[in-house]
C-alpha cells in the first residue's frame, strides 16, 4: 500500500517567502521548507493498482496555466487551542477548476468524492499546546502577508510517509496542465515494492486528512 495526495508544488522564490514565516511560535514544529504544498486532494492509502489507475487519469487533467498568489495566515483547530498554522491563498476561480478536475479523475477511479469544501492553504506549523497569545501575535503580525505571485502550469502527485522525524512527501509524477509530457521521477514508484508499505505509520494520515483543508 502506497499514501497519495496530489498537491501544487512551490518554487524556490515561494518555498523563501514561506519561510520566512516560520519563527515566533515556541512549541511550533515548523514544516522543512523543501516539503512546502498545497494540497488539492488527499487521497490516502491504495494499493499498487489503484495507484496506477490514478496516475492514469491525472494525465487526463488538462487546463490553461493560472496565475497562484498566497495571502493571509490564520489557523486550524479550536481558537483557544490551535492545531496548525497556514498560510491562505487568495480568491482564485482556477485553482478550484483545477481542484475539482482531480477530484473527478478521482471519482473516474472509483474512489469516493470528497465532501470537505476545498480550502487552499500551506501548512507552516503544527502546533502542540503552542501559547495562545503567541499565536495571537503571529497572526496579527503576519495578517497582511502576501507571497509573489507565481504561474502554475503543473500539478504533482505524492506520497507520503512517516519517519521518526516527521512526514516526508515525495514527488512521484508531475502532471503538465497543456498535456505535455510530465516529467521522469526517479524510481519506480508503482513497482510490486509499493505493496509492502507498512500498514500502519500512525496518525499521520488523520491529522492531514482532518486539516483539509488539508495540509
């Protein structure tokens, strides 16, 4: 069994503004910059043809390139009890057209639809009984934060795992929006290996999936 989500990748110039969000909060485990996304659909865990099957219908999603802008902070969790701070995404009709073409690819795969309303954001930090006043504080220090605006013409399909450092998603196929040929990866990710992932990593896949948002 393989974990998946399919996400927007940052570059670089995105990745260098985010991080320079990422301080001010004790108790804060910030997110390592390189694993910075927004996340378009949590999929969870599939077995080896199901993965396959996704990636075949991903290759279908076809749109113009758009322009991405993020804005704002804010959190998720109870007020007086956050669980994750994020960065938001400002208005964008087609990044929800984009959302909702994986989402149907998905639904051509058999997989169920997700009922959660798409809520664009980028995970900075979870957060563990993080003081409620610092919080505060970084909330209103970063209310106005607006990050470059970048055009998105590709979309990537990850995998998720967790280590005893924490999740590492892995790129496993990117998706050009014109149709194009999407770039090699590495390795064979849908390889028989796929099947003899760990049945249980712990509440990881919980907690992204409750933050969806996501995460």
């Amino acid at each position: 069994m393989i974990r998946l989500f399919v996400a927007l990748r940052f570059p670089d110039e995105i990745r260098r503004s985010l991080a320079a969000l990422c301080a001010g909060v004790p108790g804060a485990r910030w997110v390592n910059p390189d694993q910075f996304h927004l996340t378009l659909r949590f999929i969870g865990e599939v077995n080896g043809r199901t993965a396959r099957a996704i990636s075949e219908e991903l290759s279908s999603v076809i749109m113009p390139s758009f322009d991405v802008e993020l804005f704002g902070v804010g959190t998720f969790g109870d007020k007086r009890k956050a669980n994750a701070l994020w960065a938001g995404v400002r208005p964008n009709p087609a990044l929800n057209r984009l959302q909702e073409k994986v989402d149907n690819a998905m639904l051509r795969v058999g997989l169920p639809p997700d009922r959660r309303k798409f809520s664009p954001h980028v995970t900075l930090a979870r957060l563990n009984y993080a003081p409620f006043d610092r919080i505060g504080a970084f909330l209103s220090h970063h209310a106005l934060y607006a990050g470059p605006a970048y055009r998105c013409d590709r979309f990537v399909l990850y995998s998720s795992f967790l280590s005893s450092s924490g999740a590492i998603y892995t790129p496993e196929q990117v998706y050009r929006l014109d149709g194009g040929m999407a770039e090699d990866v590495e390795h064979d990710w849908m390889a028989d290996e796929a099947d003899a992932w760990a049945e249980d990593h712990g509440d990881w896949d919980k907690a992204e999936a409750a933050a969806y948002g996501h995460g």
